[in-house]
C-alpha cells in the first residue's frame, strides 16, 4: 500500500508545483525587469517619444463681416475665389514628399515648381518668405486665383493629386462701388503674427494662427465684430504626424456686418471733386516760386453737423485696397511705403496736420469775445501791422478802416486779429509775465474748441494737432535746445537767425508768437477732421459731436443690431448771440466775401451756405489751401498741400459736392431727383429675413454728372478759369489771398512750421 502524505500531494504532483512556482517567479522577474528598463534605463526615451502623441488642430476661419455704406452698399465685402491648396500630412505620406505631385501641380497653375515649394515650406527662423507660419495640419493656401479650368483638371484627375484641393472660398474684397474706393477709411487685412497670438492668448478674443487681422481704417477699429469665430477641428496625431483619432469640432460663426454712415454715392464725389481739384491747381501759376503749384496731397470731409456721423471722407494720393488681397507683393508694398509714393496709406483727414490758416479765425474771434472785446466794436483794418521793426501787410495793402469782428472774417483781415493778440498779449504780461499773471485767452479758448486732442473717431492712429500754448512752448524748447544753440548765428541765413532766437527765449510766449497764432500760423497745427468737429458745431447751435463713422453693428443672421449712437463731448465757449452773429459774418463771406468769386449764382435763399477760405504758409513749401464750409445739415472741409488759395484751389470742388447732394444745377435751380442726400441718412438699411442686408443699385455715375455741372458753369463764365482770369465782373475779387505774403513773420523773423 503507497503511504501518501497527508497533505494528499503525490511527489508527482509537488513537481508540478514546483516547477509552476519556479515559472512564476521568472515570469515576474522578466516582468520586472522589462519594467525597469523601460521605465529608467530608457524611460526618458520613450517619454520623449510619448509627447510626440498630441492634439493638433485644424481651422476652418469664419466668414469676415462686411462693411457697408449708409444703404447697404457693400465697401469691404467677401466674393468667392477658387482657391487651390496642399496638406502637408498628405504629402509627407509619399515616398518623394510630395515633389513630384507638386512640380505637376506648378505647370497647372502656371507657377514655377519653386514658387509652389515655396508656399507649402514652414516658416522659421532661417526660412525667409515665402514661407506657411501657420499649423502644418492645417490646407496651405497655393493660390487664390485659380480659373474653373484649372480647377476642374486638378478635381477630375485627383488621382494625380493627392493631397491637393480645389475648393471655392471666401476671400475679402473691396469692390469700390462707383469707383470709390475709401481705402484710407476701410483700411486692409494681412494675417496675425506670433506676438499677437501670445498677447491675445487669454483675452474673451484670442488670435488662431491663421485668422487675418485689421491693420488700419474700420478693419482694424472693428476687427473683433467683423473677424468672428473660427471652427476649430482637433485630432489626435501621434509624433510622425498621423492621425490617430479626432477629439473635438467646433463649427465657425460668421463675423457680424458694419453699416457705417458713409454714402457711397457722396464718397465717389468727394473723391472725384478732390482728384480733379488738385489736378485742376498744379495748371495754376505760383507767382511767389515760379512754378506751377505742386498740389501734392489733399484730404475732403464731408459730416452731419447734426450728428458727427462721417458721410464721406477722402485722402489723396489714395490706392486700390486690393493690392492687399492674398498677399501684397514686394513691388506694390514700395509703392505705398517708399520715399517717392508720398505716402498713400497716410488718411490725410485724420493724420494730416498743417497751418490752418485763416480757418482759424473762427476760434479766434470766439477768444477775443471772451476776453471782453465787443463783436460789433469798431477794430483798425489797416493796411499793415507794425512790431517790433516787422511790418506786416494785409493782402495788396487793402485797407478797410474800422470794421466789427464779423466784417473782418467776411474780408478775413489780418490786421484786426494781429491787434487784437497784441493787446491779449501785452495784458498778460508781455515777454516775462508775472506767475498766475497771464490770461491766455488766444490759447484757452482754442483748448475749449477741442483742439490739441484727438476728436475721438473711431479711426486708429488719429493725430492731436497743436496748439502752441505756453507749456508746449517750453517742452518744445526743453527738447530742441542743444541743437538750436549748436545750430544757431546771430548774422547767419534765415534758419540759423531763428535757431539762434529759439535758443535764446524760445521757452518763452514772444510777442510774434501770438501775433502769428491769431491768423492760423506760425506752430499752429489742424487736421481737417478737427475743422470739421468745429464748423459742425457752429451750425447746429454750439454742439460738438465726437466724429463716428460706424453706424450699427449687425450679427450675420441678422438678429443682433446695435447701434452707435451719436455722442458729444462738448461746448463751443460762445454764447447763442455770438455764435449767431458768426454765424451771418460767415454767410457773407460765400455771397461777398472771399470766397463769393466761388459761389456766384448759388441759391442762398434756399440753402443757406457758410464759409471760411484760408491759405496757410508753410515754410520751404507752396501755400497750402483751406476752405471750411457749412451748410444746416453738413460741415465741408477741403485742404490741398501746395495748392493755392483756399477758394482759388478747393472752391469749385466743394460747391460742386454740395451740389450733388442737394441736386443744385448749373444755373442755380434745384432738381430734387438728381439729389444723391438732400437730408442724412436716419434709418439703417433693410435687414433681410435670412439676415442679409438689402442694398440698392449704383445709379448712373454722379462724377461724370459733376463734370458736366463743372463744363456747364464754365461755359457761363463760372469757375474754372486760371486763377488770375477767374473773377466774374459782378462779383468781388479774391481776397483770401491776404495771408499768403508774410514772409518773414514774427518778432525778429519768427518763421513757419509744417
């Protein structure tokens, strides 16, 4: 009988186990060991391999708002391209990279195998332009100006094509209604840089990598509204860059459309009369240089002087948006930055500054009245102005004796203005002023027009202009000193003398200094968007308007309007009385004044026309022409560089922009059917049920109608003669030539600046 032990385990089935247990125990070992060696011999390996293995994200950006005019008219919108591209993913899957299939490409889209190469190369510290800065998941844009056919041969034959598209997509375009173009207004996209991503990161906003931002005009002012949200698809790719799996989706939310104030139909004239208008004075004869005028950059703004709301303003020289659409060559970039383009990008209505000139004299005649001077009072006019051993002349010697405060800005006379500074001047203390002494009436007067500050429209890069008060005297001679008192010669040329005057006392208010401010001169400098602000105001009463020319601000579908609502931030400092009798003085200078040669047979009656010529002197320069109009409803600003007269250069453009909007003809009547905006614009345009917003046609073209209006005047002996040859027998001479002979000016030769 076999003794079995008492645990029942046969020495048989004890093997077993044994060699069981020994196969565990090796197999925990192996386990362990492998464990080991994959966690710290090689763990620093495979957990760089491991972060390989990400989220990588693909975009799909939203359709930009558009921007439209007061009608609905579309300024900056979005048209449909055929736009070709290439998945770097797809491409890096083929044995060559995806060169053969790219070469092949080139000869469809008549590009060289380089240029397309090119494109789909990413971007980095060594890789020049061009080059793709954005996700390397993400389609790279080859061309957007693929033609149906090359379209079609790349979708039929995708079988030699792989990991190219051919897809229509919607590209920004600005389409220029009526052959305006509103460039400097509207502005133009390019795409998002590395800095601003990161700025932007954990803003309510951020950046992708592939949006298009504004940079200048309402693109940028309103990029947030207009840009939308893009869709954003997430895939998990491991660290060869293959798609493992997709992890989320967002759809895109179209960007929300601007209705601006701007007229299309007002902002083709504005452009037009400008263009001509400064082609009109370089065939005019500058008797003081020798040469035809230059007439070499001009800005017109058209606003309701009821609301501030901008209608129409135009910049020149200007250029076409466009050039800015998928890319700006090198070329065209110099043409709009180099030294010889003078400057287009430039919005010569918000960022030109300059001498306003007798325009100025508004302000002026508002400061002597607060300082206690009576507007009908009786104020020399004589025919020059004695200081200090410096004779200043009006214009040709005229004398018009004592005249009020309203004559002499109907006759714009200098001398008036000059003795009233004088007077301003000498009662706070001449040169030295004691400390608390000096009233300064001239400068706080102009502060309190807004002047020396941005107005606030809503434009980027707006300029204050200057008012060249005593504090800005000081800080001028704080920083320019060393180089005055370096530069400066008591006996030397011109510029020497007054570098040596301004090393001497140009921390100090100089008797010149006001004298020369009172007329819109010497360091006194405006922009045409300040001018407007002020005009407007006193055609409404006093008011001062900040400028707006975004209007309202609607969603895609159209649900979701908000409107910007007219907003003041101000006060002209005149009393009703004073603003009325400004009010007639400036009437009377478009029916008998200096700018009447201009408006000669112009319905006054019926629509009541306001005005104010300058000619600002600008040292080294030709004059440059001003002419500040008003009407119930609008302000009309116009200046032109190099130009000219103030009326002699900008008349004839802005009676004629008055005309289209109140439908005037050649001979005075009033057509009521041909007025482009007899009265603003209150309602927004129709929006759509599907939240499309209704725009009417462009009818005819107003600025071949404007030409003809200008044949039509010229032939009945109206406006478009040579200067010199201009003025009708039954109107007055020119005379807001008066301020445009004063070199040198000042105490001791005080000059001019830009």
């Amino acid at each position: 009988m076999t003794n079995i032990p008492e645990t029942g385990r046969t020495p048989r089935v004890q093997t077993r186990l044994v060699v069981i247990q020994i196969l565990v125990l090796s197999l925990l070992g192996t386990l362990g060991g492998r464990l080991w060696y994959l966690q710290i011999r090689e763990g620093a390996q495979y957990q760089k391999e491991a972060s390989g293995n990400h989220v990588q994200q693909v975009v799909q950006p939203a359709v930009r708002g558009s921007i439209l005019d007061a009608r609905g008219v579309p300024l900056a919108d979005n048209e449909t391209r055929l736009v070709v591209s290439a998945s770097r993913t797809d491409l890096l899957k083929q044995k060559d990279d995806g060169k053969a299939v790219l070469t092949k490409l080139a000869g469809v889209l008549g590009m060289s195998p380089q240029e397309v190469t090119q494109k789909v190369r990413l971007c980095d510290a060594k890789t020049p332009q061009p080059c793709w800065n954005g996700s390397p998941y993400q389609p790279i844009p080859i061309t957007d100006e693929a033609t149906p056919k090359q379209a079609l041969q790349i979708r039929e034959r995708s079988e030699d094509f792989p990991g190219i598209t051919a897809e229509p997509e919607a590209v920004r375009s600005y389409p220029g209604p009526g052959k305006s173009n509103t460039a400097q207004v509207l502005g133009y996209l390019s795409p998002v840089t590395d800095d601003e991503v990161q700025q932007a990161k954990d803003t309510a906003s951020p950046y992708l990598r592939s949006d298009m931002v504004g940079r200048s005009g309402l693109e940028r002012q309103y990029d947030q509204a207009l840009r939308g949200k893009a869709g954003v698809t997430r895939y998990e790719v491991d660290n060869l860059g293959r798609v493992i799996g997709k992890a989320k989706s967002d759809a895109a939310e179209p960007g929300s459309n601007l209705v601006t104030s701007i007229d299309a139909r007002v902002q083709r004239v504005a452009e037009y009369e400008l263009d001509k208008a400064m082609k009109a004075a370089r065939q005019q004869y500058d008797k003081i240089t020798g040469t035809n005028y230059k007439a070499d950059s001009g800005a017109v703004v058209v606003m309701e002087a009821k609301t501030g709301r901008i209608v129409a303003m135009a910049s020149a020289p200007t250029y076409d948006p466009n050039v800015w659409v998928g890319g700006i060559s090198a070329k065209d970039y110099k043409a709009l930055t180099g030294k010889n383009s003078d400057y287009p990008l430039l919005n010569r209505a918000t960022q030109g500054q300059s001498a306003p000139g007798s325009t100025f004299k508004v302000v002026s005649t508002a400061a002597a009245v607060q300082a206690g001077y009576d507007f009908n009072g009786n104020y020399p006019c004589t025919s020059s102005y004695s200081v200090g051993g410096q004779v200043f002349k009006n214009f040709e010697g005229e004398n018009f004796g004592p005249i009020s405060l309203g004559k002499a800005l109907e006759v714009s006379c200098d001398t008036v203005f000059y003795g009233l500074a004088d007077s301003e001047w000498k009662r706070d203390g001449g040169i030295n002023p004691k400390k608390g002494q000096p009233k300064d009436w001239f400068f706080k007067t102009a502060h309190q027009f807004g002047l020396g500050k941005r107005t606030g429209i809503d434009l980027p890069n707006e300029v204050t202009g200057r008012v060249p008060d005593r504090q800005w005297k000081l800080d001028y001679w704080k920083a320019n000193k060393d180089t005055w008192c370096k530069s400066g010669k008591k006996n030397g040329t011109y510029v020497e003398k007054i570098f040596y005057e301004n090393c001497l006392e140009g921390n100090k208010m100089r008797e010149g200094d006001e004298i020369n401010y009172s007329i819109g001169q010497g360091d006194t400098l405006l922009t045409p968007i300040q001018e407007a602000v002020i005009y407007g105001a006193i055609s409404n009463g006093g008011t001062m308007y900040t400028p707006t020319i975004g209007k309202a601000i609607v969603s895609a579908d159209g649900k979701h309007v908000s409107e910007i609502k007219p907003r003041s931030h101000g006060k002209l400092p005149i009393t009703k009385a004073t603003r009325d009798m400004m009010d007639e003085a400036l009437a009377a200078v478009t029916t008998r004044g200096t700018a009447a040669w201009k408006f000669n047979g112009w319905p006054q009656n019926k629509i009541p026309l306001h005005a104010k010529t300058g000619t600002a002197e600008v040292y080294g320069k030709q004059t440059t022409s001003w002419l500040a109009t008003y009407s119930k409803d609008y302000s009309v600003i116009m200046t032109i560089s190099q130009a000219g007269t103030g009326s002699g250069a900008s008349g004839e453009a802005v009676r004629n922009i008055y005309s289209a909007m109140y439908g005037v003809q050649a001979d005075g009547s009033i057509d009521n059917k041909k007025a482009l905006l007899p009265t603003p614009e209150k309602s927004l345009p129709k929006i759509q049920p599907d939240g499309t917003i209704a725009a009417p046609k462009i009818p005819g073209d107003p600025a071949k109608d404007q030409e003809k209006i200008a044949k039509e005047v010229a032939q009945q002996g109206g406006t478009t003669a040579p200067d010199d040859q201009q003025t009708p027998a039954t109107t007055p001479s020119p005379t807001d030539n008066r301020n445009t002979r004063r070199r040198p000016r000042g105490r001791r030769g005080r000059g001019m600046t830009a």
